[in-house]
C-alpha cells in the first residue's frame, strides 16, 4: 500500500488542491504512474498534461492572429503631422541614441534598396513606364525612371524633388483609374492605419497587367514601439525587464514558425476575395527608439499576397506550394489583372 504523500495529508484550499495537482499529481504523468495511482487518475494526469502541451501553442497562435481590419474612419492626421514634423527638421519627437537606431542609418545602404527597385525596373524592362512611388518621402528613387511621381502624405518633402510630386494619402489617391504603369511602395505601408485602403488604391490607380513591387517593414514586432529591444535592462520596469527577457525568443525562427505558419494555413481559407488581415500597433511618435518605433501595423507578406491573388492577381515572386508557407522578408512583385469581376472589395 502507498503511504499518503506528505502533501496529500494537509488540508488545501481549492486553489491549493489544483496546484497540487498540477504539479504534484500530474505533471509529469509518469509521477502518477510512479505514485501507482490509478488507472483512471492516470488517464486524468494524461489528459490534463495533453491539455497543457496543446494550450500553449494554441493560445501563442491565437494571440499572434492577425485579428485588425481597416476602420472606416481614415486617421492620418496623426501620421501625417509626425511626418511633416520630421522632414521640417522641427519634430519633438525625441530620437534616443541607441544601437540599434545607430544600425538604422546603415540598413539601407545595406539593404540597397535603389538598386533592388533598380534591378525590378530592369528585370521587367519599366525604363519607359509611368511609375507611381507610393510614400515617396524625399524621392531617393526618383531617378529609377524618367516618368516618375511621388506621393507622400507630407507636403514638406515636396522641396527634394525635380520630378513630379504630389501630396496626398495612399488611401484616397488624387488620380484617375488606371494612369500608371506600374507602382512601387518602400518601407510605408507599416505606417498607415488602413493599410487595405491604400493597396485598393494602388490596385485602382495602376493598369490592368501593371506591376507593383512592395516592400514594407513585414512583421514589425510589438516591442518596437517602447523600444524594449534597445534600452538596457535596468531602464525598464518589471513588465518591461519580462518583455525584454522573451525577445530572443520570439525573435527566433523556431517561434514564428510555430506561430505564423499556423495563421497562414488560418488565414489561407478565408473566403475569395480577402479582406486584410494584420496586427495592430501602438506607434510611438514621442520617443524614436528604434526602427519602426512609429509603425502602426504588422503586417504578414502572404496575407498581403493572398489579398492580391484573392483578386485574380499573381505573386511573381512568391515560392510554389506550401514553401510559400514559410516565405518571409522579401518584397512582393505583383502582376495586376484587373477587369471585369476582379477589382472588387471583400464582402
Ligand atoms: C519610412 S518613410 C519611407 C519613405 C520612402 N519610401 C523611403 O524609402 O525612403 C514612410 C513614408 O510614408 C509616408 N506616408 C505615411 N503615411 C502615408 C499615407 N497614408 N500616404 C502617403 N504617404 C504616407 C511618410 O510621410 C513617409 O515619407
């Protein structure tokens, strides 16, 4: 016979007589077995261990869905002030000197943006296209082309340009349907809080068979914004030093398996045509901590893609098959096929 555990043998609350068994009784189910309990307090154990394995990742996944569509009411004025602030060098937004904004100012020499939009215009011969640069800021890529337009939000930055410029949001573009050849946004999208507004309107104001090459900061994390990944540990309060000690973490590839593929293969049966999908975020506009500190948005490339191809669009660059299940950090380069029954909003 089995002597009564020490534990067994005091009086619990409820809470107490749980925990107990959680940790005691039943995790692992082997100390039950060990404990020779019986069969059907083993297959308790079992079941309440099952539950525990399965809800974590269940509850990670359902905190990473993408749960945000577009509200109906446009708010950019927000956005729009951070931005003319910036550029007019008068913004109070404080940017803090830290390595990881240090990094910044390399990443896009790094990263080479103009000659990737450079190569895109070349790979699909756009040199004699009306192109359309989709948050243009100070117009860096106005020379990829020669029949260029910027659209920014801000009307400061009007003063770099010797192309043609137009002030505006992406979300209720100032041009006729089908005027450009084809459009190209950098690193904008994160930053507007209707993000399906603005990709309706690109799809409305390029031509039928036009191209578009998109690349937003994709994923942006949630931490970004409190800059919880470049302040040092003793700035941070409690919640902050326990958010700070999970970035390695979520940060790594193994986590945004296990939680984005699951909401792809979610997201992959949403109905025909798509409404965007995407996690909202609370931007920063006081302090700049680190890149996309002011993002509003994180936002899944295959969800954007699905958008597209929901429509009648095709991905030219996306991987075949499930490998697109796993397809990240990489622009979309979309053929547009506009027409009848194509161009329509979700239900
Ligand atoms: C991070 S900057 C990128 C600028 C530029 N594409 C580049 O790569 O240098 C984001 C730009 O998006 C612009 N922007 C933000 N919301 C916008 C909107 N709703 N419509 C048009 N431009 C917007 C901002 O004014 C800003 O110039």
């Amino acid at each position: 016979m089995q002597a009564p555990s020490l534990l067994q043998a005091q009086s619990y609350s409820a809470w107490g007589r749980v925990l107990e068994m959680v940790i005691a009784d039943c995790w692992p189910a082997s100390w039950c077995i060990i404990r020779g309990i019986s069969l059907p307090m083993s297959i308790r154990c079992h079941l309440l261990n099952l539950s525990i394995v399965t809800a974590l990742p269940l509850a990670l996944i359902a905190w990473h869905f993408p749960y945000a569509t577009d509200d109906p009411v446009r708010r950019e004025d927000a956005i729009r002030e951070f931005y003319e602030l910036s550029y007019s060098g008068s913004s109070p937004t404080v940017v803090k000197d830290t390595e990881l904004n240090r990094e910044r100012e390399t990443v896009r020499e790094r990263l080479d943006i103009r000659g990737r939009v450079a190569r895109f215009v070349e790979l699909y011969g756009l040199q004699g296209a009306s192109v359309l640069d989709v948050g243009s800021g100070r117009g860096q890529l106005q020379d990829v082309v020669a029949d260029y337009t910027g659209l920014d939000i801000a009307a400061e930055v009007a003063k770099h340009y010797h192309k043609r410029f137009v002030a505006g949001t992406a979300t209720a573009m100032p041009f006729a349907d089908d005027t450009f050849d084809a459009a190209w946004s950098i690193w904008v999208l994160e930053h507007i809080p209707n993000p399906e507004a603005a990709l309706s309107e690109i799809r409305r104001v390029v031509k039928p068979g036009g191209l578009l090459y998109l690349l937003p900061a994709w994923d942006v994390p949630p931490w970004a914004a409190q800059g919880y990944e470049a302040r040092p540990y003793r700035d941070l309060s409690v919640v902050g030093k326990l958010v700070k000690a999970t970035i390695p973490l979520r940060k790594s590839e193994a986590y945004w398996i296990a939680t984005a593929v699951p909401n792809r293969l979610l997201r992959s049966l949403a109905g025909s045509p798509t409404q965007l999908h995407y996690r909202r975020l609370e931007p920063n506009y006081s302090e700049y901590w680190q890149a996309d500190s002011d993002a509003v948005n994180d936002l899944d490339e295959m969800e954007v893609a699905m958008w597209f191809e929901s429509r009648g669009d095709t991905c030219l660059n996306c991987l075949p098959g499930w490998w697109r299940y796993l397809q990240r950090d990489m622009p979309l380069v979309i053929r547009l096929k506009k027409g009848p029954g194509r161009d329509v909003s979700p239900s």
